[in-house]
C-alpha cells in the first residue's frame, strides 16, 4: 500500500489518531494500534518509530498470523543449534533484531497463550531467552503491537492474558474506518485515480462521473483504503470512452457465469439463478463459421432482455436477479442499446 495515500484525509476521528499517535512517539511506552484491515496500522507503527528518539535503530515488522504456531516462539525468541529439528544453527529472534529500536507485532490476537506468557516477560523485564538456552539476553525494544480484535474481549473469554493487555496499552490508538470518513473517501479516490492514470499513460485526469461518485460514497468499504484503492484503480483502466470515468466495479467477482453450487446456493439462503437461455440456434449451413464474439454478444443481449422482461424492466431487480451490480448492469444495457428498453 503506497504509505503517502494513507495519510491523505480531513476527517476529524482520523486526524486526532494520527495526533495521538504523534504524540505517543516521544514516550518510550508500548502503544496498542486497533483497526480494522486496511485502516494503515503498520502506517502507525512506523509513524510511532520514526518520530520517536529510536528513529535511526531498526524497526522489525513481525506477522503473528503468518507463521504457524511452532514456529512464533523461535522467531520472537531465537533459537540455539539443535534446540529441535531443524534447527542446525543458532539464530537470533526479532527482539534481538530490534535491539534500540521498535518491534512491531501485527496481528497480536491470533499469539498463543504460551506465546504470550513469554511475550509479558520479555516486555516486562526486558530479556528473552532463546529455546534451548540456559541464560537470558538484554535487550532494549519498545514493542507496538496491532489487532482488528476487540482484546477485552479475548480477555474475558480466556484466550488472551489480561496482564499483557495491561502492559501493552499504555496507548491505544484507534484508527476510524474508511465508511467513518465519507468526506475522505473522495479525496483518496481521486488521488488514487490521478496515479493510476498516470501510470497508464492518460494525458490528463477527467475526474469522476455522477454514477461513479454514487457508487463510491455509497459502498461500506469492509476492506477499506486497501480495497479503495483496487477498486478505482481497476476503474481507471477500464475505462476506454472520452470523458469522466462514470463506471465502478466493486466486486471483480460479481459474474452471472460465476460457479455457484445450487446445494449450497439453497443452504446459504442465496438465490439460485434461473438457467440461461440457450446459445441461439445457426440460421444457415454457413452461420456456423459466424465470428465467435458476434454470437457471444447476441448470447449475452438475449439474457438481458430475457431479465429485463422477467423483472417488468426494473434495473435493480433484473441485476440482482442476474447476480450482477446496479452499475454492471447499466453498462452492459447500454453496450447492448437496451438501456432504455421497456420505458
């Protein structure tokens, strides 16, 4: 994610995060960064490092969620040769790796229990003992650590140890979601519009079309600036017309020829679709060598106007019936001159 566009905004709740973030920096505290995904909680952690008096040590980055849970322990802690299989020579973990500097643990909730225990100490005390080792090593980290759990929660379920939460929540800072900034969404559109056309090689940027400025404010973004910016970028280089880009696709995936079983399509409560009508028929012994993607077009304008006619010619239920989104839909009616048919 391009670390410039993260801190593009105006929005207040954003604002006083990046604030509190700002000055929580200076304190040689451990700082809890809360977000959903996508909100730029590693944008934090290295906001809260680079303005710290540590911003010329390392700042390690470590995934909880990417290892598997063998394996956590000897990457935060080290190992010594032999400690288990596999282990053919001695290796430093991360904390030994962000000595003088910032250790940032992203997806905190998904440590184990025993992980944790190991974790309290190392912050606590300021050691970490390697496995299979004997004596422990001093080491000087200020631990940042980010989750998009509610860890009260995880606390008063059990699954997570309420000693470290203390510990590690000197600070929380709590980044908004994207659908909390609505004045935002359009200011980051926009920038990341300008770059995709820019990198696709657009003379200039024609801005954004009524339908597709709808679309965008209108979404929820459940994947937010992440998802935004996917979202307009596949937008911008699809767009093959003069004038503002007037077409969003929310979900590349959106697809009446998508595979769907019907059995589980029944189970979930989803829609089955209504079979497809058939390929039309060859007219004459030569209509069989027709160009393919003629055939393909009066294909996809049967199904349309079939849709149209079983939905009294109500766009809305016609693309939800064909599986299809509200913009889709009106670019495919329009490619097929059926954009006004019925009225």
């Amino acid at each position: 994610m391009d670390r410039t566009a993260q801190v593009i905004g105006q929005a207040s709740a954003f604002l006083d995060a990046l604030e509190r973030a700002s000055r929580a920096a200076a304190l040689d505290r451990p700082v809890l960064v809360i977000g959903e995904r996508g909100t730029g909680k590693e944008l934090v952690a290295e906001r809260l490092h680079r303005l710290s008096p540590r911003w010329d040590q390392p700042l390690v980055v470590m995934n909880c969620a990417a290892l598997p849970e063998t394996l956590i322990e000897a990457e935060l802690f080290g190992h010594e040769a032999g400690a288990f299989t596999g282990a053919t020579k001695a290796r430093a973990g991360r904390f030994e790796e962000a000595d003088g500097g910032t250790l940032f643990l992203d997806e905190l909730g998904t440590l184990s229990m025993g992980a944790q225990e190991r974790l309290l100490r190392a912050v606590e005390y300021g050691e970490v003992t390697r496995i299979g080792a004997s004596r422990p090593v001093r080491t000087d980290v200020r631990v940042v650590a980010a989750t998009n759990e509610h860890l009260p929660d995880r606390v008063a379920g059990g699954t997570f140890r309420a000693d470290l939460l203390d510990r590690l929540s000197f600070e929380v800072v709590t980044l908004p979601p994207l659908r909390a900034r609505p004045d935002d969404i359009m200011i980051l559109a926009d920038y990341f519009a300008r770059r995709m056309a820019a990198e696709i090689g657009w003379p200039d940027w024609p801005g954004f079309g009524a339908n597709a400025t709808d679309a965008l404010c209108s979404y929820g973004w459940p994947g937010n600036v992440r998802e935004l910016r996917n979202v307009v970028e596949r937008a911008v280089y699809r767009w093959d017309r003069e004038g503002p880009v007037d077409e969003i696709e929310i979900d590349p995936f959106a697809s009446p020829y998508r595979p769907v079983s019907g059995s589980d399509a029944s189970e979930s409560g989803m829609p089955v679709a209504a079979p497809l009508p058939a390929m039309p028929a060859a007219s004459t012994p030569g209509s069989s060598r027709q160009d393919f993607k003629v055939r393909i077009a009066q294909f996809e304008r049967t199904i349309l106007a079939n849709a149209l006619e079983e939905n009294r010619f109500n766009q809305r239920a016609t693309a939800e019936a064909l599986g299809l989104s509200y913009d889709q839909l009106r670019h495919a009616l329009r490619k097929h001159d059926l954009l006004h048919a019925g009225g």
